[in-house]
C-alpha cells in the first residue's frame, strides 16, 4: 500500500468539547476552507467558520438524540447540527442539487494535532469580522465563493 493510500483510508475521531457528540471520518477532506459568512459567524459564534469537507458517505452522521439540526435562512441548503448539551458546532450537511452530498465538519471537532490539510482559501471575505493577514486566496460575495467553492470540488485530484 502506497503511503497516500495509507492516508485516504485513515479514520479520525471528532468529538465536540463536552464528548457528547462523537463521530468518525474516514479518509482525507475534499477541501479545507474558511467561512466568513455571518450564518457560519452564528452557528460556530465564532468571527469565522474553519471547515474540513467530506463527501457524506465518509461520515456516519450523529442522530438526533445528539445533535440538533437546525435550517438557516438562505441558500444553499444546508443544515447545521450542534451539540444538544454544549452546543458547540458539530456538522453540517449539504444538499446541492446534482452534487455529491457533502459534509462538512468544524475544525474544532477533530482533536488537536489531527492530520488536516492546511485551508485553500477565505470564502464570503466581504463579511469578514477582522482583516485576515495571510496568502490565501480571498473571495467575495455569494457567487464567486460559491465558484470557488465548486471548482475545488470538482478539480480536485
Ligand atoms: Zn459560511
Ligand atoms: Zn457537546
């Protein structure tokens, strides 16, 4: 076995910070980006979301005894689980038509040291709570991050 298939079968734990919420992934993320939409600044109460995607089948989703899902206004649709104890942002799920369903774990879920890839760009940068200083690729506005947003997914390897 080559060392990158090696990589793309390992499995990580998530867990959230109070443990209630616990789940594996399997393999390497499709993309790590960073979100600066206010709908990812409330559902992580953070000044921006850090996301690692995967395609849904990699994951077993969490049921609802552990995680609340909860629809925010707007599109693309996607629903956002948190912890039904601590409420920290656990996962969220994508529904895109004619895409592989996605989802998308928070950075905070995996444990420190994880192996992560390193995020490919800043999405919604207009909506950013504070001016970022680093060599990432910034993109503005609904569009262009959506853009951005699927040619990773799809020109990815
Ligand atoms: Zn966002
Ligand atoms: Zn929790």
């Amino acid at each position: 076995m080559s060392e990158n298939q090696a990589k793309t079968n390992a499995m990580q734990q998530c867990s959230c910070q109070c443990g209630h919420v616990q789940f594996e992934v399997v393999g390497a993320p499709r993309l790590r980006m960073l979100c600066h939409c206010t709908i990812c600044q409330q559902f992580n109460q953070a000044s921006h979301a850090d996301i690692l995607v995967y395609k849904s089948k990699n994951i077993k989703t969490p049921s609802d005894e552990f995680v609340t899902f909860k629809t925010y206004k707007a599109p693309p649709n996607v629903q956002r689980g948190s912890c039904v104890k601590c409420g920290q942002a656990a996962i969220e799920v994508f529904n895109f038509p004619l895409m592989p369903k996605l989802t998308m774990v928070p950075q905070g879920m995996f444990a420190d040291g994880a192996d992560l890839p390193v995020p490919a760009a800043h999405m919604f940068y207009e909506k950013r709570v504070a001016d970022v200083d680093d060599d990432l690729p910034k993109h503005n506005g609904f569009l262009k991050s959506q853009l951005a947003f699927f040619k990773f997914l799809w020109f990815k390897r």
